[in-house]
C-alpha cells in the first residue's frame, strides 16, 4: 500500500472534567520514531499511546501531543474538609491557651494546612479510557490522510514508470538497427584504416566491440525491475524501503546503459531514464 509518511490530524472531545485535544504530525523518517507530549497527570498513558500508534503506522518521525483544559468550573470547584480544619483549629485554640496574648486564628493558615482545600478527585481509569479512544479516532483521521496522499504518490510514481517502460520499449525495438549501424560504421573505419586487412579478422573484431555495446540486456533488465515496481506498488504493506532498493538498481542499469552508449538513441535514453528515475526516487522518499 502506498501511504505517504507526512500528515496531520487533530481531534478534540469534551467531558464534565474539561477538553482534552490530540494533534498528530509525520515527516519523513528511515524508521518510526514517535515524539510524545503528555500532561504530568496522564503520563500513565505514555506506553499505551506508542503502541496504538506503532500499530499504525510503521515509518516516520511522529510527533503526538495531548492537551487537557479544565473547565473554568471544574477548576474552582475546592471542597473545605471541615472535619480536618476542625481539629486544626481545636489544636490551635489549645496552644493559644498556653500562651500570653497569643494572636487570634488566621482563616487563611486554617485554609494553608495540607488536606483542608481539596480539589475534586478525577477518575483517571474513566479519563484514560475516553482520551484513548479520543486517539483511536484522531489515528483514523491520521492514516486517512497518510492513505489520500500515498495515493496520489502512486499516481505520480507509475507515470513516471510508464515513461520509462515506453523509453526501454522503443529501445529494444532499435537495438537490432542500432547494432546494424554500428556494425557497417566500425567495418568501414576499420577498413579505412587498413584495407589489407582480412575481411574475416574485420568481422570479428567489429562482432566483439558490438557485443561490448550491445544493450540489450541492460534493457531486460531495466523492463524487469519495472515489471516489479508496479507489482509492489499494489502491495497491502509498507512499500517505501522496496521501492528505495529498486531505484537504486534502476539507476545502475541506466547508468551501464549510458556507458555503454555508442549511439545518440542510447544515449539520450540513457539521461531520460535518469531523469524520471530521480523524479521517483524524490516522490519515494514520502511513502512509508
């Protein structure tokens, strides 16, 4: 499957406790190597959202952040222990009395001691469960776009194959003439330069230098490796690192077959393939 290692998604949900929103992004990467951003309270979370992303995706530098606002309401919402502040202040009063005018109990020391303000307790097992499936469904919306725009990379990638098929097509069909040619124009050179020679000795020596210039396996080859880009190309699974590899071998045969080129067809054709085999390798180096 073509799926293009850039993306984005954001998705947010809301709840009595406040809202929470996910944001995922994707560059280009060798690997899969995920950046994550958590509030302090939820980082509980942490191994859970790598694996939900790791099983969604398998190259590419992610970066995922969760952002969770309280609600104004729930943010003042404080609760007085009275119980606690009453043994505060009954502890207070008593120390009073040992002493010489001892100044009057502050409210506010009362409020100062640990435990008599208290937030509301937040049920973190109930919050995980619903930001993990918020996630769930900002990864959807994250491989969608992964998927729209590994396709059109598809689109841009089999062109540019069907350039290069038609190129290798026209050579095979010129191969014959262009052997023929070159035959009768190293023959008459040779001749040229020593017409005693036996006319035997000519032909063979023009049939090795031909068999040094014949390109005709670099053609077979070069139609294979695109017979085998369209095949990965409609694979159910990660193709990049595939196609990378067979790029690489595209190029080398177009590199044999532009050193080997005694002919301006060749030759040319040779620069063409170049060309469109750079376009894409460029186009590759998005897809996972």
């Amino acid at each position: 499957m073509a799926r293009s290692m850039t993306a984005f998604a954001r998705l947010e949900t809301t709840g009595t406790w406040g809202r929470a929103i996910w944001e995922l992004r994707s560059v280009n990467h060798r690997f899969l190597e995920v950046g994550l951003r958590l509030p302090e309270d939820l980082r509980l979370l942490d191994s859970e959202v790598r694996a939900r992303i790791a099983a969604r995706c398998t190259r590419g530098k992610v970066d995922c952040s969760l952002r969770v606002e309280a609600t104004a309401r729930h943010a003042v919402e404080l609760r007085v222990n009275t119980e606690l502040a009453h043994q505060v202040i009954t502890a207070a009063a008593a120390v009073a009395a040992l002493m010489t005018n001892a100044a009057p109990i502050n409210p506010l020391d009362v409020l100062r001691w640990p435990h008599v303000m208290e937030a509301p307790e937040i049920n973190f097992d109930e919050l995980g469960a619903t930001l993990l499936g918020l996630l769930d469904q900002a990864l959807d919306e994250f491989v969608d776009n992964r998927d729209r725009e590994g396709a059109k990379l598809k689109e841009l990638v089999l062109a540019r194959c069907a350039d290069m098929h038609e190129i290798t097509h026209t050579m095979r069909r010129r191969v014959p003439e262009i052997i023929a040619a070159l035959r009768s124009r190293h023959a008459a050179k040779i001749q040229d330069l020593a017409g005693t020679l036996d006319p035997v000795r000519v032909e063979q020596e023009c049939a090795l230098l031909i068999q040094r210039l014949d390109v005709a396996e670099e053609v077979d080859r070069l139609e294979t490796h695109l017979q085998e880009v369209q095949r990965v190309m409609q694979r159910d699974q990660a193709v990049g690192r595939r196609l990378d590899f067979l790029m690489q071998e595209l190029n080398r045969e177009a590199n044999t077959l532009g050193s080997k080129s005694a002919h301006i067809d060749s030759s040319s054709a040779a620069v063409d393939l170049k060309v469109l085999i750079e376009q894409v390798r460029e186009q590759i180096q998005n897809l996972e």
